[in-house]
C-alpha cells in the first residue's frame, strides 16, 4: 500500500507523464505540482521515488543532477484509478444516505399528520 505522500507524488507523475511513455521530470517542477509539500528535500523525493519504483508502480531509466527520467506503469495507473472510482462511489453512497434520511423524515412527518388529521 501506498502511504499519502507517496500517492500525491504518484498522482502528480500521472498527471506529468503521458499514458506509456517516458518523460524527463526535473525536481523543481516535481515540488512545484506537490505545492504541499514545499519542504520536500531531494533526499525524501529520491526516496518516495525509489519506493514507488520497488512497488512497480513507476519505471526509472535516470535520475541525475535533480534530473528523471520515469514513466507510469500500468499499475500505478490502476491505483489512481481505483482511487477516483472510490471516491465516486463514497460520494454516491454518503448522497443516497442522506437523500433516503431526508425522505424517510418527510414520510414520518406526513403520515403522523395524516393520522392526526384523520383519527381527529
């Protein structure tokens, strides 16, 4: 599994990289997607990096003088997905419980008026 820092770095690099190809990443413009996450040193990027790498969830050709060359692979690309999709489905879920809560109030409110209207 992945850590948060390790997924917001995998998120970026997703957005970085196009679908199956290698792209030259410099460390300055990977801080500057991480807005967050100013702080970073190289040594923690060069280890979120290298973890990433060992997951199979990236590919590194290089990584010289704040300089990489990486790519996503499809299993990074899947996590992030699964990601979205729950996400839309936690969304959805926390909706209809409040959609359904919302109803089932104005239900009991009519039908305990109905029977005080009618048993009056």
């Amino acid at each position: 599994m992945l850590d948060r820092k390790s997924f917001k770095v995998l998120k970026v690099l997703n957005s970085m990289c196009e679908e199956g190809t290698y792209k030259v990443i410099d460390y300055d413009s990977l801080i500057e997607k991480l807005s967050s996450e100013k702080k970073s040193s190289k040594l923690s990027v060069d280890q979120i990096l290298e973890h990433l790498k060992l997951g199979q969830y990236i590919d590194i050709k290089y990584a010289e003088n704040n300089t990489y060359c990486l790519s996503v692979l499809p299993k990074g690309r899947m996590i992030i997905e699964e990601s979205v999709n729950a996400a839309k489905t936690q969304r959805r879920s926390s909706l209809m419980l409040v959609l359904t809560a919302l109803f089932s109030g104005i239900m009991a409110f009519i039908g305990a008026f109905l029977a005080i209207y009618l048993f009056k």
